[in-house]
C-alpha cells in the first residue's frame, strides 16, 4: 500500500483547484478519493508523477470541471430526479394503457375507449412534456435545444390529434397537420445539418433524416387536402338533397291518393322535425336548397350526437320516435315492410343519420300506397 506523502497531497488539493473546482466541499471530496485511489492502487515505491494522471483522469470527459457543473446543476434542480422517475413510470403506464386499448378494441370488448383515451392522455401530458423538459435542461448546443423543442411540440401534437380524433373532437386533422408540417419544415431540416456536421453521426443522420421525411410525405398522403374534403362534402350533401326530393315526391303522392294515417304521419313529422334540426346545427341553415354549393350549406363529417348531446329536446324527439317506430312495427295486421331503425344509432354521422330518417319517411309513406293497393 502506497502512503503519500504531505507534498503529494498538497499538489492533488492545487491540481484540482487549478482544473476548475471553486467549491471548497468538492474539493475535499475529490481530494479524499483520489488519495484513497492512489494509496489503494500504486505499488510501495511507485512513480507517483505518473500515475496520478491516470487518476485524475477517471473523473471527467473533457475537462474536471464538469464534476462541478454537474454538482451545481444536481443541487439547483433537486427535483430533477423526481421528474425523472415519474417519466418512466408515466411512460410504461402509457404504453400498458395504450396495448390493452388496442387489444381489446381489436377483440371488440368493452373499455378499449377509456384505455385508449387513458394511455393518449398520460403519453401527451405527463410522458411527453417531462421528457423533453429534462431534454431542455441539459448541457447541449443551441440547435440541439430546438431540436428537442421542435419534436416534443410535434409529437404532443400528433398524440392529441389522435387522442381528438378518437374522441371525434374537431381540430384532429388540423393539428396532426400542423405536426407534419413542423416535422417536414423544421425539426427535420434542423436535426439534418446539426448532425451531418460531425463526422461520427453524419450517416445515421441522414439515413434518420431520410427515414423520417418519407414517413411524413406518407402520412401526407393519408389526408385529405381542402379542395378534396370540400369535394366530398358537396357530393354528400348532394346525396341526402336528391334523396330528401324522392322523400318529398313520394309524400305529395301518398296525399294525393291516399288518406293520411296517424302513426304514419306522427313519425314522419317526428323525423321531419330532426332533419331541421340536423341541418340547422350542421350547415346554419332550416334546409338544403338548390344552391347549397354556393351558400356554402354543406353536410361535413360531423358526427350526429355532437349536435344531439347538446339538445334535449331533440333527444327526446329521438326517444319517441324510436318508441313509435316500435309500436308501428309491431303492429297487428300489417303485412308490408318494416321501419329500420338503424337510425337511432348516434355514432353515425350527420349524413348517415339524415339518409337513415328520410329512409324512415320513406317506408312508411310506400307502406301508405301499398295498403290502397291492397284494397
């Protein structure tokens, strides 16, 4: 066992003040570990002036002072250790939400939702948001700090698009759109020449780069681009306006040469009353006219039970139509077609729901001809 002598200490304890360590406890830890090292390492006798800088050397990359700047970073952010324990736990608790959501949506049982919505929630504001905070607070070049900002911004937005669009909240499409564009623009640009400049990563990150373009301009093909959503909702509402004509012909025959029955007519005006309503919530206006293109009164993919959550008494329109359309059915005697009753299924969306009443109508209005057939 080597003994050091009190000079040697004295030159450990200058050599570490002289690399950079100010603070006066960190110098006497450093000083008490390297003096153990040495003593427990070299040989009676050794070269002292040798082997004390492969010592010194073990405590730093680059340069000694990082033990400080570490020792400083570690006592002003004590709540870093915190915030990365709840990270982890927050991300594997993520990631079992999220699988179990998929396996049972995919087994089509019961709490695929919640978990879904669960494991989306925690990923996009817990997981997410601490992962790249703790990103921030490292020691790194500027550009690797707006890399960090960048992505944590792109994937937050791509996890909530997801999580709205599971939902069927407005905005998903937007903001998943808004997430490409940064990536394709900003985040992909900037991680390319940050990287591509050291030699050591200069082929990872272009293989990355050129992987994570493809991947975006793929998505982007995915998505519908404005004038083609405009398109399909033109032909949609032109859809549910031919089919309204043919609901209304039908209804001005069936008066002409048919007496108006009761149950008929209550579940026809009973629809008639929900299509207003859907119509008003969906485009601002009482009807679709022959103009709807040029009024901008387009049927969109609004879900029904967005507009029928939001008003009870249409819902308890909707309650009672269904318990007519019941008794209609049921009915003694009536030997023709029934009424589908698909409609009263509020995941369809606005177009679905509409086509399904005008349906309805016009069951019951050819049921009407066909009982003056009958006869």
């Amino acid at each position: 066992m080597y003994t050091l002598t009190e000079q040697q200490i004295s030159f450990i304890a200058n050599d570490i003040r002289t690399r950079g360590i100010g603070m006066v406890s960190l110098q006497h830890d450093l000083l008490d570990h390297i003096c153990c090292i040495i003593e427990c390492e070299l040989e009676p006798g050794g070269d002292f002036e040798r082997f004390y800088p492969t010592v010194i050397s073990r405590f730093y990359q680059q340069e000694l002072r990082e033990i400080e700047d570490e020792t400083v970073h570690l006592l002003t952010n004590k709540h870093l250790y915190t915030m990365k324990k709840a990270m982890i736990y927050s991300g594997g608790i993520s990631v079992g939400l999220l699988t179990a959501g998929v396996i049972l949506k995919f087994l089509h049982l019961p709490g695929a939702a919640i978990l879904l919505v669960l494991g989306i929630f925690i990923l996009s504001f817990i997981f997410l948001p601490l992962m790249f905070t703790l990103r921030v607070k490292e020691k790194q070049e500027k550009s690797n700090r707006m890399i960090s900002v960048v992505g944590g911004i792109s994937a937050m937005l791509i996890t909530l698009g997801t999580l709205f669009k599971v939902m069927h909240w407005p905005g998903a499409n937007v903001m998943c759109m808004l997430a490409l564009l940064l990536m394709i623009f900003v985040f992909i640009p900037v991680y390319f020449f940050a990287g591509i400049r050291n030699p050591q990563t200069k082929v990872n990150t272009i293989v990355s780069s050129v992987m994570m373009f493809a991947g975006c301009v793929l998505i982007l093909t995915l998505i519908r681009a404005p004038h083609a959503t405009r398109r399909e909702y033109v032909q949609q509402t032109r859809q549910f306006y031919i089919n309204d004509q043919t609901v209304k012909n039908e209804k001005r025959l069936a008066d002409a040469i048919t007496e108006k029955d009761p149950a008929s007519e209550e579940i026809y005006q009973l629809c008639e009353a929900l299509k207003t309503f859907l119509i008003q919530s969906e485009t601002g206006q009482p009807k679709i006219d022959t103009d709807f293109d040029k009024s901008e009164a387009l049927i969109q993919d609004t879900w029904a039970n967005e507009h029928l959550s939001r008003a009870p008494e249409q819902m308890k329109k909707l309650s009672e139509l269904e318990t007519k359309i019941k008794r209609y059915n049921n009915a003694e005697g009536i030997a023709f077609r029934k009424v589908d009753t698909n409609v009263f299924d509020l995941n369809n969306r606005v177009q679905a729901t509409l086509i399904g009443l005008n349906q309805i109508q016009l069951t019951v209005l050819q049921n009407r001809r066909e009982l003056v057939a009958m006869k």
